[in-house]
C-alpha cells in the first residue's frame, strides 16, 4: 500500500469531512463524538515481536489503573507506519478516528494540530510531568502554548548493529563503541562478502528501512549543524554532501541480502539474530527486536553508532495523541495520563529498546545498551528525523519515499537528490 502521508491534503480534497465530525457535525455509523464509554480504542503500526510487547505494557498500565474499560488493539502492520499512515488518513477522512493514536513530534502531529484533528492534552501536562521533560520535546508537540500529545520514549535512529559472531568468524574486526568510519564500514562490507556471508541487512519490504539507511549516511556527511540547516529550510538538498551520501548508500546497497525485497525489518533483524547476514543500520527499536529473538547483546550482536554520527542523537519519539472529539475522551485523557506515568514510561521502554523520555524514571533497571541510549539521550547533539516524518513536511517525507524506490532501482544520484531538491522546495 502506497503511504500517503499528506492529511491536511487529503482532508481537502474529501470535503473536510473529518473537520465536520470533529465539530460535532457528523451522524455517520462510528463517527467520533459519540460516548462509548467501554472501549477505547487504541492505533499504532506495532505489530512486530517487540513492538506488540511493548504497547501490552502501555495497556496494562493503563489498564491497572482504570479497569473494566476495553482496549482495543487497533494496530496495523507495516513497519515505519507505512500501511498504517494510509488507514489512518483514511479513517480521519471518513470521520471515524481512533481515540488514540501513534505519531511523532515536530511536522508529523503538526498536520493533525493544523487540521484540528487532535484534542488539547495539556491536562496531562501536570508540573511533575512538566519539569521531567526536556523542554525542546515538550515544544515539539505544543502550539500556542497548548499540548497536543503524549511521549512515551525517545528511539535512537542512528545506531549499525552487527552479529559479532559472524564478523569474527569473516575475519572482520568487530567495530568499536564510536570512531567506525564509512570507508571503514564499506571495506568491511566487501570483506564479508568475499568471506560469503550476506554482509547487509535490509528489511526493503519496509520502505522506510532503506529510506533509514540514506538517512544515517547523510548525518554521516553533513554532521549535525549541517542536518539542522538542511532539514530547516537553509541547506540544498542536492549539494556535493548529500551527493556523496547518497553515492555511499547506494554502495552499501550493493551488499544487500538479496531477498531484502521480501523481508520487513523485524525479519531482517531476525536474520541478523540468527547469524544470516552481518550489519543493520536501523532504529533501535531493531534492539527490543534482537532480544525478543533471543540474541545476546555483547555475544551474539553488537552496535555502534552509524558511521561518521558519534555525538549525534537522531530521536525518533513515539507519541500519543488523541482524537478532537474521541469517542471515549474520558478515558483517552486517562489512556494519555497513563503514558506519561513512571511507571507506564519504564515498563513500555524496557520492551521496546527506546528511553523513557521523562528523566526523572530510574532506568538502571534497563539494559545496559538502554542506559547509555538514555546518557546521550541527555548529552549528544539531538537531531529529528525526516524518515519519521518529525523534520520535515508529510509531502516532503512522501517524496523521499517516492524517491529511494526508484533510487533503490536506478542508483541515479544525480537523479535522486534533484528530486529531493525540488521535493523541498515545492
Ligand atoms: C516508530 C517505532 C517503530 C518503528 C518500526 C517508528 O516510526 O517510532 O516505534 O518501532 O517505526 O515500526
């Protein structure tokens, strides 16, 4: 399914019939507004091992506290929201929203505040709440000063996971905590290939796996100002940098596992677990996954951070919103006031590999890997992510997606930053 990311767009061209619903204007059978007040229901894309692990814990936590209401598990498949993202618009058209759904900071709820799609979650916003979150994310989903959304945990997205078995049995020195260099990682890459191994791990049924891989190498080669500059209107997104980055992707894509086209990423993380194929550059969500499958960090896998971003932190932070008018609002607000718990926060994170984002939840409980995410978490510099939809507009994110497809085929840098350029300025 095509993943069409514009809501405010969409909105337009069906009549605004969301907005009509929203005001109250809608009689439409499962229209929201209404007052079910026995279910709630809950829309996310976490369907993988980790992910389903992970939102039972925000159930239950939400569950704990306010029994007898039933929740409703209205998740779709496709990582990255790319099957999801398209039901969603769907459902938001037709007036029918879930009370609750998954989103991230920055652009990406922007177009639901824009479009008058969210309800106003400021309650939640109690002062202990407040003061635990750093003040850049809690603006992240504010608009005149108002909240319109609740964070559960911060993703680091620039992490390159190995299986340290497989690159020690290909000769290939197992790379350190940070100075791993792109060359480095190519000349690695080609040494496991001589060796037979399928050097790279690629879920590319998920676009947005591939998508995060050109990601993580243009961080490599613009470093963190120069990605604060591109993603905000001031950089070219066909410069000599990105060139490069883009050339080095389609590199790395030369050492692909040839059935990427079939895998999501959960079975190319999978794949890695099981010592098929040796590196992942992927999200750390991709670290809940490796321990639901039974891999042993610092035996069976290793990480480092991508090549060329030590010091950079690209989080992606998943956030619950509401609907404008849900159809359960009481218990949507009770559903968001459980998110940002301590207790909701450590329980949900541990499952899913990310860091809570309040930082007053004691995380040595967490994995080792989990505790220094959460120290550079406090101190890299922290980048948002045009993949995640946080940097940059829906359309723009749209047509990223539309182009690595094609990049994916035609390798054509030339071709391939120059509609990324003309993408930003449209
Ligand atoms: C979300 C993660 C999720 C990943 C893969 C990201 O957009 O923030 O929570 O695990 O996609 O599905």
């Amino acid at each position: 399914m095509k993943r069409t990311r514009n809501i405010t767009a969409a909105l337009l061209a069906g009549g605004l019939t969301l907005a009509l619903a929203a005001c109250g204007g809608s009689s439409a059978p499962g229209a929201s507004g209404g007052s079910d007040s026995k279910n709630l229901e809950v829309f996310s894309w976490w369907t993988s091992g980790s992910e389903s692990a992970a939102l039972k814990a925000m159930f239950d936590g939400y569950s704990k506290a306010n029994p007898g209401i039933n929740v409703v598990n209205g998740a779709v498949a496709g990582g990255g929201g790319s099957n999801a993202q398209a039901v969603l618009q769907t459902r938001l058209q037709g007036g029918n929203p879930p009370d609750i759904w998954q989103t991230h900071p920055g652009a990406a709820i922007k177009q639901y505040i824009d479009a008058g799609l969210v309800g106003d979650t400021s309650s939640v916003y109690i002062d202990e709440v407040k003061a635990a979150i750093p003040k850049d994310l809690v603006d992240a989903i504010s608009a005149d000063g108002k909240q319109y959304g609740v964070s559960a945990g911060a993703h680091r997205g620039n992490v390159l996971w190995f299986n340290k078995q497989l690159l020690q049995k290909a000769g290939v020195a197992v790379p350190g905590p940070s100075g791993y260099s792109t060359e480095t990682f190519l000349a690695d890459l080609a040494k496991l290939k001589s060796a037979g191994v399928v050097p790279l791990c690629l879920g590319g049924k998920d676009t947005f796996a591939i998508a995060e891989l050109f990601e993580n190498t243009l961080l490599g080669s613009l470093g963190a100002d120069g990605w604060k500059q591109l993603t905000t209107g001031g950089g070219k997104w066909d410069s000599d940098k990105v060139k490069v980055a883009a050339d080095n992707t389609a590199k790395m894509l030369q050492y692909a596992d040839p059935d990427a086209s079939a895998l999501s990423w959960d079975q190319a993380t999978k794949k890695l677990a099981a010592g098929s194929c040796a590196f992942e550059s992927m999200g750390d969500w991709a670290y809940g996954e490796l321990v639901k499958d039974g891999a042993k960090a610092g035996e069976t896998f290793g990480y480092t951070n991508h090549p060329g971003t030590d010091g950079t932190f690209v989080a992606v932070v998943d956030t619950m919103v509401m609907a404008k008018n849900a159809k359960n609002p009481t218990q949507a607000e009770k559903f968001l006031e459980a998110v940002a718990s301590k207790e909701v926060q450590l329980a949900f994170n541990k499952e899913k590999g990310s860091v809570p984002l309040r930082t007053d939840v004691d995380v040595s409980s967490l994995s080792a890997y989990q505790q220094q995410a959460a120290k550079s978490f406090a101190s890299d510099a922290i980048v948002q992510s045009v993949v995640h939809g946080e940097a940059m507009n829906p359309q723009f994110g749209q047509a990223l997606f539309d182009a690595v497809t094609q990049f994916t085929q035609s390798k054509d840098v030339n071709g391939f930053t120059q509609a990324l350029a003309n993408a930003a300025q449209s």
